[in-house]
C-alpha cells in the first residue's frame, strides 16, 4: 500500500496552526495525532460539535495538550468558526453528515451541514487568511445517486470556486476526493465485526458483485498532507486505490460465517465512482493520484501540482468494478490486522 507523504522540504508545518472541522471524528482524530506525532505545528484547533469525543480525544492526548485547542462549535455557525480560525494558517474540513438514509429523510439538515457548512468555512477561512484549505469529500459526490452525494459535489464545487473570491488574500481551496475508510466509525467493517462479536450466524451482504475503493486511515492521513504541499487552488485530488468485493471482505472477517444477501439498498451503488468520464476530460494522471483540474477559472492559478503529469486517456472512468487493482482475500485479512481489527 502507498504512503503518499511528500518531503519535509516540500511542506513544513512547524510554527503553523492548523484547524479541523469535524476534528473529533475518525479522520479528525488519526490527522491531529499524527500532527501532534510527526509534525512542528504550533497550534491545533479541533473544531467539532460532539463534547464528549472531544472529552475523550483531549484525555487520550493530554501528554500534548499545550499544542492543542478544544473548540465546540458546528459548521452551520459562521460566527463561531470565525473566532476558532484567528490565527489559523491551515484548515481541513472534515465535518460532514454521511449517513445516507438519514440525509435523505433529513434533506435540510444534510443541506444546511454539508452545503451550507462548507460556504461558512470559506467564509470563516477568507476573513481570517488562512492560507489553505482542504476539504474532503467522496466517491459518493462522483455521479451522485443520493442526496449525501449530491451534497458533496455541491460542497466540492462551492470550494473549488471560492479561489475566485480570495483575490490580494491569497486564501487557495481544494479538495481531496477518496473511498471507503477502512475500520471508520459507522462503516461497514465495525458493523460486521460487531455481528461477529455477537455471535451471528449469517452476515448480511447486499449483492455479491458490489465493490467499494479501500483506504486506511494513515494512508488518508498522509494522502491529505501530501495535498498541502501540491495544491495551488482549484484542484481535486483522487489517490490511486485498490478495490474489494464486499463478498470477500466478509470471508476475510469471518471465512466459517455464512452470508446473507439481502439485496442493494435504496441510495446504494453497486460500484463506486472516483473518476468519471466528465472528470477524466480535464483530468491529469501522476504515480500516485488523478489530480482533477478545475473547469472554470476565475482567478489567477500558480504553480500547477500537475507538472510532470500525463492527460487522462479519453473516455477514462476510475471505478471500483474495472480498476484492476484488486485485493484478494488473503490480501484484506493483511489489511485489516494493520487496522487492529
């Protein structure tokens, strides 16, 4: 598996204050310890509306805590992200609501935390200069078939078009687009080893065929940092993932437990999208990653992070089903004994 961390000479946070939406979650919380572990940062602010995970992030990480800010607060309130991002340098937003079936039965509070949210971390970041700003999002933003989905794509585009607003501030905006994480809170491997946990006798899997993109969370942890050092503004990064069948994930788990196939849920694909044909038009390809170019351009780009880089061939799409980078059952149960599971 990749490890996408570029030199320290191409990206050095020390003295730098970084700040975390969604700080107190999965990714949140991998990101600011390895920053806390590996980096010279100054301050990190973790910026999430959850007390008690920031209760129980602050007591796991108290050996460090005079590098650390602790701010509740959520991303539909402007004013407040405004006050945590004084002095901030660099942001990344992380905060999303990501469940699919409770942002379609919820439409407006998907709408108001991840469209809404994100137009008030560029609001918040660009009254306070930040310099960058990460944002990430989703295969599901990909050819969106839910409203999670089409949340994040409106997400995206908000953060890639807010490079046109930052004119003498200097404040550059992008995404990072990226699958499945694996051992995440809420995704699918804690659900299965929870009915394994429990002594299930069947595992329920929605068909057979279904694949997803996997990433680890160090590997999402380092991907993103390595965009720091790239982005000039505009861009959308896709890392170069390998593929599993759902099916072989749950021999991997739990190779004496029988399945179930109870048939693909409403809102669900049965393959996942990173790169569409659309994408792949304005789209370079580098060892590592895809870097998504902005169709539009309203501001004055820099250095571009695709030099050295080759056009995408025509009509590409990057999907779970043909990308022939596939893990093996063999090759999860590796995988997954990396994650403690």
């Amino acid at each position: 598996m990749r490890n996408y961390v570029l030199p320290e000479d191409v990206f050095d946070l020390t003295n730098k204050s970084i700040l975390v939406t969604g700080g107190s979650g999965s990714f949140g919380s991998a990101f600011i310890e390895h920053l806390l572990l590996h980096t010279a940062a100054r301050r990190i602010v973790v910026y999430s509306r959850d007390e008690h995970k920031q209760h129980d992030l602050a007591q796991t990480l108290e050996s460090k805590a005079d590098r650390l800010r602790f701010f509740i607060g959520d991303v539909r309130d402007v004013n407040r992200l405004s006050v945590a991002m004084r002095g901030v340098d660099y942001v990344i937003h992380a905060a999303a609501l990501k469940h699919v079936t409770i942002a379609e039965y919820n439409p407006m509070e998907c709408i108001h935390t991840n469209v809404m949210g994100a137009e008030n971390v560029v609001n918040a970041a660009l009254q306070n200069r930040v310099r960058r700003v990460i944002s990430l999002s989703t295969d599901k933003a990909a050819n969106p078939i839910n409203l999670y989905g089409a949340s994040k794509l409106a997400s995206d585009k908000i953060m890639v078009s807010s490079n046109g607003l930052s004119g003498d501030i200097g404040t550059r905006f992008s995404v990072v687009r990226y699958g499945n994480v694996l051992g995440s809170r809420g995704s699918v491997i804690p659900f299965f080893q929870k009915l394994i946990a429990d002594g299930a006798i069947s595992l329920p899997v929605t068909n057979p065929e279904m694949t997803r993109f996997w990433i680890t969370l160090p590997q999402a942890v380092s991907f993103v940092l390595s965009c720091f050092g790239m982005m000039s503004g505009g861009e959308i990064f896709v890392p170069k993932l390998p593929s599993a069948n759902i099916l072989d994930l749950t021999k991997a788990l739990a190779p004496d437990i029988r399945t179930e196939i109870i048939g693909v849920r409403p809102g669900e694909k049965l393959h996942e999208v990173l790169l569409t044909k659309d994408d792949s038009r304005h789209s370079v390809e580098l060892d590592d990653r895809y870097v998504v170019e902005p169709e539009f351009v309203f501001w004055e780009k820099g250095r571009q992070p695709t030099e050295g880089g080759r056009p995408v061939v025509k009509d590409f799409q990057y999907d779970s089903f043909s990308n022939v980078w596939r893990l093996s059952i063999e090759d999860l149960r590796s995988l997954l004994n990396t994650v403690g599971s």
